[in-house]
C-alpha cells in the first residue's frame, strides 16, 4: 500500500489525485446485484490477518453465500446500525480508526454526504482501508 500523509487530509478536500484509503462503488440501479464482483474480492480480503469487517450488507449477503464462495467466514464480522443509513458513516469511521479491520464495507445510501477527509484519516490512523457501497 502506498503512504499517505494523513495530515493533510485533515487540512484539505480530497482529490482524484491524492492517495486515499476509501474506494467508493456508486450503485445507479438497486435492482442490479453486485454480488459477481463483490464475492470474489470478499473472499480474497476475508483471507488477511485482521477482520474484514462488513457494515450494513445487504439481507441476502449471509454466511452461507459467503462460505459457498470460498470466505473464511471466522474473519470477517458484519455489523448493522440500529437507526439508519447514516449511522453506518459513523460505524465505518469507528471501524476503520480501531485497527483490528484490514478493510471495511459499508453499504449506504448515495444521496447522504459522504465525510472522506474524516474517513481516510481514520484508515490511516487504523493501517485499514475502506469501500463506500453507495445506492
């Protein structure tokens, strides 16, 4: 991975071409699945040292679709937030600055505004990265 000067992140908005630590997938149809490309790279990250924390996923992305693509289902921990979408920022923002996640996927809605300063500082200061799924 390269390094980040997290400092300036905190000064400064994001542009297309500072290192950042957060990908963000843009959902335009929430009828299309992205299963066939989430899988395949849930189950590589599931394969790292710390956990591949999922944030919000969708009801039908359960262990037992995940074993069946191969995930080591005991490294990877899915967390929910209780009251909405925006909740899961917050989740993602806890998840990223504690360490113990090598990567964390949040689901969120895509009209909300999207604090990546303040995320891609919390990945840097937790050695983690993040994927916005936004619909």
């Amino acid at each position: 991975m390269p390094a980040i000067d997290c400092i300036a992140v905190h000064d400064q908005e994001l542009t297309p071409t500072d290192n950042s630590r957060i990908t963000e997938i843009l959902l335009h149809n929430r009828r299309l699945s992205l299963h066939p490309l989430l899988l395949p790279m849930i189950t590589e990250l599931s394969r790292h040292d710390r956990w591949l924390t999922l944030i919000n996923p969708p009801t039908n992305l359960n262990r037992d679709m995940l074993a069946q693509a191969g995930a080591l289902t005991g490294h990877i921990r899915s967390l929910c937030s209780r009251h909405n979408r925006y909740e899961a920022l917050h989740l993602c923002r806890r998840a990223l600055e504690a360490g113990t996640s090598h990567t964390v996927i949040t689901w969120c809605d895509a009209s909300r505004i999207t604090p990546l300063p303040q995320l891609d500082a919390a990945a840097c200061q937790g050695n983690a990265q993040a994927i916005l799924v936004r619909h």
